[in-house]
C-alpha cells in the first residue's frame, strides 16, 4: 500500500483502491456471500441485505474501496454506491475480508492507496 498524510473527505471523492476508515462504518449494510451452484459450477454471488448492522470494530477497521459507481437521480442529483473491502490489522489485503457498501455522504479519512495486480504463472 502506498501511504500517504491521511486526509478526510466526503466519500462521494473516493476512488477504487483508497484505504479508508470512518467512525460512520460502525453502521453499514453488510454484503454477504451466497454459493450459488449452477449445474458443475458453483459461483459465489454477493448480496446486500436489506437492513443494515451495527459493526463497532467496523469504526476503527481500514478497508480499501473494490468498487465505486455514480449515477443520477430523479431530483438532478447524484448517487453514489461504493463496495470496500476490510483489511487485515496490519493492513495488508484480505482477499477474505468482509464487505460493507455504503453512499456518498460519509466522513471518510484516506489513508493510502492500494493497486490490484495480476500474477500469471
């Protein structure tokens, strides 16, 4: 991870591969794994339930942004969605590491940036 100064701002500005904390992911919708099997193959396909939970270890937990969408809204607005993925305590990518989702509107602090690579053997 490259670290930089850590920085707060809305989270409508995040990126995907910030590292990044809130006191606000202590309440966030979890996205939970189900197994889907299609005939030989079973996919793992992730959902979001529809309430969300209260995390308190989530308020002091790194997590690096999978995923960041916008899109307008009927009043001329803009929505925005944004998946993240918890770290590991020492910060280091858990390919395990549990979802949340979350909107724009958050107090969010940037404390790095990650980038995803791919290793062919």
């Amino acid at each position: 991870m490259k670290k930089e100064q850590p920085t707060t701002t809305d989270s409508s500005n995040l990126k995907v591969g910030d590292v990044v904390s809130s006191a606000d992911f202590r309440r966030v919708a979890k996205k939970d794994a189900e197994q889907l099997p299609v005939g030989d193959t079973v996919y793992r396909v992730e959902t979001a339930e529809s309430l969300s939970v209260e995390k308190p270890d989530f308020a002091d937990a790194q997590f690096v942004v999978e995923k960041a969408e916008s899109g307008p809204i009927p009043d001329g607005g803009v929505d925005y969605s944004l998946v993240a993925r918890r770290l590991k305590s020492d910060g280091t990518y858990d390919p395990d590491g549990e979802l949340i989702s979350f909107s724009g509107g958050i107090e969010t602090t940037i404390h790095g940036r990650m980038q995803r690579s791919v290793h062919f053997e």
